[in-house]
C-alpha cells in the first residue's frame, strides 16, 4: 500500500506540474487582452507596452511559468487586476464558502444515500423502495441549474421561505447545498442500492442469519461494510464533480466561494485571479482524482491485505 | 399435490424422547401459478449424541428441509404444514425473536461453500465472537478467549493469532473448521451440516468428518447430515433417510440401507458409488431425470426411472411402509440388491 | 447501414468472440429488444421529434427574414403566458416569441452537442487507436493525457477556455471535445488492445495479411455499434454542459439563442411568470431524457453483454 501511495502522488505531481502548465499557458494565448484590461484601468496611467514588461509577457512562457510557480509556491499570490485586492484574501474568504457548501452537500448526499438506498434494497420493491427509486431518476434527469430555477420557483416565489440568493443568514445556503447535492444524492442512492442488493444475495448472510444475529445488525454493520468498496470508490469521483458544480451553483446562488469568484474573474478579464484559481482548482481535482484511486484500493480488504504483503 | 399421506415416523429405537422431530413437514415455494411442495410431507428423528443423514440429488428438497428447520428459506418460500419439535418445542409456531435465540446458540449449521460463507471484511475472530456476544453476556476478553479455545479444538494452530485473520487469509479446508467453530462456539445441541465437505479436496474432506466424528463423542453433539454423497454417510452416519423429488423414499440404520437397500432409488444410488462399483467398467448412472416440481405425478414419483416398475407404481402414490423393524420404504415393488 | 451487417464479417472468423456486435442476427431481431423496451422507443422518439425541431430553428436563424420570428421584440406584448392568442408559448420579457426561440435554443444546443461529439470521437477514436496499437511509449504519453483530462469537470475547463479565449460557443465546444475525446480514446484503445492479439494469430495463418488490416476490418463494424450508443450519452451530456454554462454567462452570447441563457434571463421573472424559464429548461430535460434512454436501447441492441435485466 506504501507502495501504491508513493508511485501514485508522483503521478499525481507529474499531472500537477503538466496541467497548471497547459491552464497557465492557456490564459496567456491572449495577452493583448490583459495589457490593456490594465491599461484601461482608471487608477492607471500605464501603457500597453510597460504593463507588458512589467507583468513580463515579453518573456519566453516557461521563464513566466516558472517565475509564477515560484511566487505561488511562496505563497504571493499577487493581486488583483480588477479591484487590486491581494487574491490570498479573496481566496481565503472564498475558500471556506466553498468548503462549508461543498462539504454539506457532500455530507448530504453520502448521508442521505446510505440509510435511505440501504433500506430500499432490504425492503425491495415496496413503496418505500420505488418513491426512493424515483427520487433518484428524478435527481439525475434534471441538469441542476434548472433544478435550481425550480427550487427557487416553489421555496422563494411560492412560498417564500428561502431567499433567492446570497449568503448572510444560515438559511442561504440550503438551496445551493440542495441543488449542488442532487445528482451525487442521486447516483450514490443508486449505487448503494444495487450493491447492498447484491450482498444480500450471497452466502455469508445466510451464514449470519444461522448465527442468530439481528436483522438490524446484518445489515447495518455486515451487509453496509461489504457494499460500501463502490460507494467509497464513487466518494473520489464526486468529490470531484461536486466540486465542478460548484462553479454553476455558487454562480447561480452568488455564493461567494472559489466557483463564484473563478466564473466572475473570467467574465470580469480579471486574469491574475482567473488564472490562480482555476491552477488551483485543477490541483484540487487532480489530487481528488488520486485519493479517489487510493481509496478504492483501501476500501477492499481483500486488495488491501495483497497491497500490504 | 397429492393426496395427505400418513407417514411412519421412523425414530432411532432408543426409547428416549429424540432431539429433534420433524413430522409431516411440507415446505412450499410459491410459484407463478400454484405454489410447489419443495418439501412434501417429510418426517425424521434425530436423538441425542446421533448423526443423522440426509441423502439425494440435488433439488430433491434435502437441503430447504434443512434451511426449514431453522427457518432460513428463502422469502419466496413458506412452511406450509408439518412440525418441527425440537426439545419439545414446535419450531414452526415461535416468532423470530424467539427464533433467533435459538440459531447459532442450540442449533449451528455449517455450509457447503467454505470460501463464500464467512464475510470477508471481518476477522475471524470477530465473526466467532459476535456470536457469543449475541447469545450470551460475557466480556469481549471472555468472549476472545473463548473463541481461541475454540478454533484450538478444531485444529488450527496458533488460534489466538490467528483470530485476527481475515477469511481470505486460510485455505478452503481451514476455512470450514473456522466455519465450524463459529457453529459450535455456543456448544449447540444440533448441528446442521449442509454438505459440510462436499467444496473441499479429498484429504480434507476425512479430516472434517473426523472431526465432526469425534465432536459427537466428545461433546454429546447431535447432527443432521445433508449430502448427496453416500460415502460420507456411509463413514460416520447412524441412521440415514434417503430423499427423491421432496418426499423420503426410504428410511433406515445405515448398516441396514447399505447391505440391504431396497427401493430401486437407493439401489441406483449405491451402484453410482464410485468405489462400490470398482468392478464395472463405468459408472452407473440412473436413467431420466427428476421430475419437475410443477409437474409432479400422481403415481410414483421415481417410476419413470425405475426399472422395477410394474402397473401400479403410475397409478397409487406409495406410502412409506416400514417393512423391517425401524426401516421403512415408499415402493411398490421392492425386489433384492444385487449389484 | 451494411457496415453493420454481420455478414460483411467472415464467418469463420475467430474474433468474433471479442465482438461487440452480436453476430449471426436479423436486423429484426436485433431490433426486436429495442422495440420491446418502450423507453427506448420513447427515446427514439422524442430525439427524432427534438431533431425535426433543430432543424426547423437552424433554418429560422440562417434563412434570410426567417430570423425576425424569433428575434422581433413586441413591447407591448412581453412575458405573454403559454397559450396566448398568436403566441402558442407566450413571449419572453421583450415579447419575442418563446415557441422560435425554444426551437432556435434547441438548434443551437443540439448541433452544438453534434459538433463537440464528432470533433471527440473523431480525435479519440484516432488517438485510442495509436495508442492501443502502437503500444509502447506511444501508448504511455497518450494514456497519460486521457489521464489528465478524463474525469475533469467539464464545467471547470470551459471556464479555463472561456478565459483563455472569450465567452462564446467556440470556447464551448473546444473545451467539452478536449474533456470528451478521452472516454472515446478509452473505449477504443481497450478494444484495439483485445484485438490486437487475436488479430496476430490471424495474420500468421493468413500469411500476407498486416495485422492494421485485420484490426481494421474487425474495429471499424465494432465501433459503430459502441459509438453510436456512446453518442447518443455525450450529445446529452454536452447539451446540458453548454446550457449551465450558457445559463452562468459563459456561453453562447446574444443575440445567438441558447436556452441555458433563456432560463437564466426567465429566472428575474418567476414571479410574473415563470414559464419563460420552466419552459426552455423542460426543454433541455426532455432532449436528455429522449438521448439517455435512446442510449440504453441502443446499447441493448450493439452490446447484449451489458443488457440490464
């Protein structure tokens, strides 16, 4: 397993460095653009030219990456080209307004889907099994930004319990959480569902049963720990997904977290953000794609006990 | 179905109460149109301190008459009729609760498949204890304790290691002892095994019967054999009950059924036995096939494959009939063994 | 269609194992579970009625003086409910006709999501083939860029594109084909490889024969089965990629119509009425749901192996 860790964060590392690369070079194919953003600028008696050596776009672009990796490593951000603030702020801010919604929606949508997709497979096809069954078709037919239109229609319009968007108050944040967590919720009701299934139907639950234990047991610390290997493997991969949403969600919701601050600084050309946040939210996603790989290894103590050998 | 029939119950002679009866137990899966009779009117007896064996092909209802008993059928299935008095108690009529008291704790079963009936996300240790703690209030060092004693006694070396093994971690036969010792930790009455060798290698499969052997004299246990092989029944059994198509053909001490079966079904069987047969160039195989549940006849259930078969047998359902003291039959025509 | 027919296959061929494509049947009988499997009709269905209704919007924004239909504004008769007189779906808040502008948004998003399919199964399918053919170091550097991209937010590199270029379909399609490409490189890269090995025995029977060929000969009737299935799952997923992000401001820009940014426009006036927004996003609810459950019936037909029972 130490094995496995240390080849796959190299890989991970090896990823890092190509896709902040590509993001970084990405956001200079226009340059032009950014000088004059700057040169625009009312605060700024600044030329094109200047901005340009400045900022050293003159530059070959593996110097400039280089030079800006190094900064971002020693933790200088820079600031601002829009309103000047340093981005350490911004993300400081932003981040833990990303973290509290994605991580409720996340706990949302695990939370819900275990219990609720446990029980559908042990009480198969009764009522309870179909309305949770459709519950989750429902989830994953609706593309989210309209599931969002909706919610806001009945809780904000119709009945007027929830505010539109925002994040003063604590009731703010249910329906972004809501809408970022549908479709996870979705997908993973599905998952648990067909697993615990599956392990219902195989021997040892017999055996447990001849064993005199408790329904209640058997399947909430037996038949639960054995589904659980694909819905931990699918735990990486919607940490990852939540976390693209969240550019969609927290825009619609004008929650201000990275995804927000990520979708305003692109249509704002305010380009030092954009280009920060999008390499870290690449690394984010890298390094959850790993953990995913990882976990999905650990999850199976059969695989686990042939890594540790 | 056919008609109600009266069944010898045929115990093991000792004159005390036996351990377990099942009398006239009829074990239904519910079907699209009727429901079947998996197990149809069966009856036996195990006493106390006797293994008991079952016998058939598969699908002739030797093992959901197992599963019956300690009420682990499948949902689709349904005891229909019959009793199940274990120590003086009908089975049949307690609810789960009760039920469940009783599984693991004074009746143990052991499977067949020794790689697939554990769970292998848990220790074995874990596995063993979580039945005495479900079965009694004792510490988890007791409880550890009790469970090393235990896997000790069934021959695994360094047992109190190795209860922090996992299932994957022993072989196929060491697996069966583990199985064995989850079945037997709370020192049950019963023990109930379904094909208990059948998945494992020769050598291996004496050494478990031996084992099983030996906890009957040691421990006073009683058990209820399931196979479809007779030499297994043959090595350690005392009295067995030969099964075909849900219904006991024939019924008997196995020294009696073995020199000297007598419905043509146990012959045919006792000819297909490899080492029996070391004369014959092939193996006998009986002809046909079982009939379906669905369409079961109403004369003889193995009549279309027997070769003693005489008018009669199509038309009337036998009974079981005992024809020599504690052996009875379901035939017709009986006619001498010869091989 | 005779591409697909099993009988252009030699018939003692001996990969026919690994084929995906069920020989020795009928079109009807591989028709036959289709047609059993309503949803799957259904599917079929509402895609072909969803096509009729692109093409109808293609041709009102390209006709010469066909384009008013959707484009006039009438001030006086703005956000107009469904089944007004003269507006069978009413007008949105400038009075435009919602029933064009539904039928252009669908125009736009479905050939937006054509467009990004052949562009990623054309790359993917060209870049699987190398890789799972050449093997080798070659394979290694293009599995490592199905890595990186595979599995990334969608929404997360559009955004980066949209920075990099400007908001608009093209960074759109751009960037959904460079995440999409990679699961068509997967899929073929994987059947290559199986190939592959029967293909060398093959060929050292039929001396004479290059291996490419034979490969060929089997990949191509192949993948036009799997792909068909896998296209039908990626237009879906890119329609509804282009809508969220058309409905956060990144994506088509007006006067070009999307129906993400009809929703997003309708959402101000939920109150007055809120069809303007419910109406386009049932719209894109529908195209999915018609191109998922089209998927699953075509998928019954090509690869009987992961039929669901």
């Amino acid at each position: 397993m130490a094995r496995t860790i240390v080849y796959r964060s190299l890989y991970a590392v090896l990823l890092l460095i190509a896709a902040s690369f590509l993001v970084f070079y990405g956001m200079r194919l226009a340059p032009g653009d950014v000088a004059e953003v700057l040169a625009s600028h009312p605060t700024g008696q600044m030329t094109v030219e200047r901005i340009r050596e400045d900022l050293g776009l003159n530059r070959p672009v593996f110097v400039q990456y280089g030079t800006y990796m190094r900064e971002l490593l020693s933790g200088n951000l820079g600031v601002s080209l829009v309103t000047g603030e340093p981005i350490s702020e911004i993300l400081r801010t932003s981040a833990s307004y990303t973290l509290r919604l994605a991580v409720l929606a996340f706990l949302l949508s695990i939370g819900l889907a275990i219990p609720l997709g446990a029980l559908a497979a042990w009480k198969r096809n009764s009522l309870f099994d179909q309305g949770t069954m459709l519950i989750a078709v429902i989830g994953m037919g609706i593309p989210n930004f309209f599931l969002a239109v909706l919610l806001i229609q009945l809780f904000t319009v119709r009945l007027g319990w929830l505010p539109v968007a925002g994040y003063e108050t604590p009731k703010h944040i249910i329906m972004p959480a809501l809408v970022l967590a549908a479709e996870a919720l979705a997908i993973n009701l599905r998952v648990v569902r067909s697993s615990v299934l599956e392990e219902l139907g195989r021997d040892y639950v017999r055996t447990l049963k001849a064993k005199g234990l408790s329904n209640r047991r058997i399947l909430w610390l037996h038949v639960l720990r054995n589904s659980l290997p694909p819905v931990i493997a699918l735990a990486g991969i919607m940490m990852r997904t939540l976390l693209g949403y969240t550019l969609i969600v927290e825009t619609i919701f004008r929650w201000p977290g990275l995804g927000y601050q990520l979708v305003n600084a692109v249509l704002k050309r305010d380009y030092t953000v954009a280009q920060t946040l999008a390499i870290l939210l690449t690394a984010a996603v890298i390094i959850f794609n790993a953990l995913a790989d990882l976990l999905q290894q650990w999850a199976d103590p059969r695989t686990r006990g042939k890594a540790g050998a | 179905m056919t008609a109600m029939v009266p069944t010898a119950d045929i115990d093991s002679g000792s004159g005390t109460a036996p351990l377990l009866q099942v009398r006239d137990l009829v074990t239904s899966i519910k079907g699209r149109k009727s429901d079947v009779a998996a197990v149809d009117h069966v009856s036996f007896s195990v006493s106390r301190g006797e293994i008991f064996g079952v016998v058939g092909e598969s699908g002739c209802g030797k093992s959901m008459t197992a599963l019956s008993i300690l009420r682990l059928i499948p949902v689709n299935a349904a005891i229909t009729g019959g009793a199940i008095l274990f120590d003086g108690v009908d089975l049949t009529t307690l609810n789960e609760r009760a039920m469940r008291s009783i599984r693991g704790n004074r009746i143990s079963m052991v499977f067949q498949e020794p790689m697939t009936a554990l769970d292998p996300s848990f220790t074995v240790g874990t596995q063993i204890t979580e039945v005495i703690h479900a079965h009694s209030n004792v510490s988890k060092a007791e409880a550890r304790e009790r469970a090393a004693q235990m896997l000790d006694r069934l021959g695994i070396t360094n047992a109190a290691s190795r209860l922090d093994s996992y299932p994957h971690q022993f072989s196929g036969g060491m697996r069966q002892r583990v199985m064995m010792a989850l079945a037997l930790v709370m020192n049950p009455q019963l023990l109930i095994a379904d094909e208990p060798t059948t998945a494992l290698d020769v050598t291996i499969q004496a050494q478990i019967l031996d084992l099983i052997a030996e906890l009957r004299r040691d421990m006073g246990l009683s058990v209820l054999l399931i196979t479809h092989n007779l030499g297994v029944v043959h090595e350690i059994a005392d009295r067995v009950a030969v099964m075909y198509a849900g219904e006991v053909v024939e019924i008997g001490p196995v020294q009696q059924i073995f020199a000297n079966p007598q419905h043509p079904y146990t012959q045919g069987l006792l000819r297909s036995m490899p080492y029996l047969t070391d004369r014959q160039d092939r193996l006998y195989v009986i002809p046909g096939r079982v009939p379906e549940l669905r369409a079961m006849p109403s004369g003889c259930r193995f009549a279309a494959r027997c070769r003693n078969r005489i008018p009669i047998c199509t038309q009337r359902h036998p009974q079981l009939v005992e024809n020599e003291p504690r052996h009875a039959l379901r035939c017709f025509n009986p006619t001498p063994y010869v091989d | 269609m005779t591409a697909f027919d099993s009988s252009s296959l030699p018939p003692e061929a001996p990969i026919e194992a690994v084929v995906a494509v069920a020989p020795g049947l009928t079109w009807g009988e591989r028709l036959a579970p289709f047609l059993a499997n309503k949803l799957a009709v259904l599917g079929a269905f509402l895609t072909f009625f969803f096509l009729v209704v692109a093409c109808i919007g293609a041709a009102i924004m390209f006709v010469p003086g066909w384009s008013d239909l959707y484009i006039d504004q009438r001030l006086r008769e703005t956000l107009l409910r469904p089944l007004s007189p003269g507006f069978p779906l009413g007008t949105d808040q400038f009075g435009r006709d919602m029933m064009w502008r539904i039928a252009a948004g669908t125009a736009v998003s479905l050939f937006t999501g054509l467009a990004v399919t052949i562009i990623s199964m054309f790359f993917g399918m060209i870049l699987g083939a190398l890789a799972g053919y050449a093997g080798g170091i070659v394979d290694r550097v293009i599995s490592a860029f199905i890595d990186l991209v595979w599995g990334f937010p969608v929404i997360l590199v559009a955004v980066i594109f949209v920075g990099a270029l400007k908001p608009g379909l093209t960074a759109v399609i751009l960037a959904i084909s460079v995440v999409n490409w990679a699961g068509f490189a997967r899929i073929v890269r994987a059947q290559v490889i199986s190939l592959k090995e029967r293909a060398f025995i093959e060929a050292a029977r039929a001396l004479g024969v290059p291996s490419w060929k034979i490969i060929v000969r089997h990949l191509v009737p192949n993948m036009l089965g799997t792909s068909l299935v896998m296209a039908s799952y990626y237009i879906a997923v890119t329609v509804i990629a282009e809508a969220g992000l058309a409905f956060i401001g990144l994506g088509a820009q007006p006067p070009t119509p999307s129906l993400g940014q009809m929703i997003s426009e309708g959402r101000n006036f939920l109150y007055v009425n809120p069809w303007v927004a419910i109406l386009p996003g049932m719209t894109i609810a529908l195209i999915v749901l018609g191109l998922n459950t089209l998927g699953d019936g075509l998928r019954d037909i090509f690869d009987p192996h992961l039929r669901r029972s």
